[in-house]
C-alpha cells in the first residue's frame, strides 16, 4: 500500500489541485502539525465573522477526510535527526518548525510526505521521502467556502 502524509500547503490546494497532488498514493493522513497550523490561520483571518463561519465549517469537512497523525515520542526523534540534518544542508531548522515536525510525523509512520515547499525540507531527503508537487501560482485564489482571498 502506498501511503503518504500531505503537509499544509497541499492539504489548502484548491480541490483540483489537491485531488492530483494525492492521486498516486491509496492512503492519504496528515499531521496533528497541520491541524495546529491550519487552526492558527483561521483563527488569524483577518476576515468578517460569516466568511470565517464558512471557512471553519469547509475546514472541518476536509479534516474529516483524513487520518490526523500524532506528533509522538518516535516523532519527536526524527524531528531531532530532521533538524540536524537540515543544518547540516546549510539550513535554519528554526524557520521550519512545523514543517519539520510534519515530515517527522511521515518519518516516524514509513510513509512519503507531499509537499509543494520541498525547498525548506533540503537536506531531509536522507531521512523522509519528499514527493514534491507544484505550488499554484499566487493568482486570486479562492478561499474556503468560497470567499476571495486577499
């Protein structure tokens, strides 16, 4: 079975998008990371109370599609190995945090983590296999539920 954690900037794709980046895996999970991560962006929404309705409850379907992934002790090991190597590469660990802890999470479970930032995870290749998938281009992209992004 091919198995994958998808990280924040994929799991945000629009739906196109997302479906295409996850079509070659059979199981898909994130990492309790991105709940945290995703949690805090719609908390920070500078956005009317309506769109941040629509937004949370969009967010919670999506969740529901997908096993959350602890970040435990075994994570917690390969977040470690993980930042030694990403400074070994040259690399701050500290600027990626939380991206760092998601691809631990697919280290410590055996699986692959799509990614469309794999440039911040230089150097983690010898620990996690880093599927990399095209970013969209920054163009007016809608939001959850439908609301225009600024």
């Amino acid at each position: 079975m091919n198995k994958a954690i998808i990280d924040t900037s994929v799991l945000l794709m629009p739906p196109g998008r997302l479906a295409a980046a996850i079509a070659d895996f059979d199981e898909i999970a994130i990492s309790v990371a991105t709940v945290g991560e995703v949690e805090h962006g719609l908390l920070s929404a500078g956005v009317d109370w309506e769109s941040r309705f629509r937004r949370d409850l969009a967010y919670r379907r999506l969740l529901g599609l997908f096993d959350v992934l602890p970040f435990d002790g075994a994570a917690a090991r390969e977040y470690a190995k993980l930042c030694f190597l990403v400074r070994q590469a040259g690399r701050s660990h500290r600027r990626r945090a939380v991206d760092l802890m998601i691809a631990a999470t697919a280290s410590a479970h055996g699986v692959s983590l799509v990614t469309a930032n794999a440039d911040d995870l230089r150097g983690a290749e010898a620990l996690v296999k880093v599927v990399s998938v095209a970013q969209p281009e920054f163009e007016a992209r809608r939001g959850w539920g439908g609301a225009q992004q600024q």
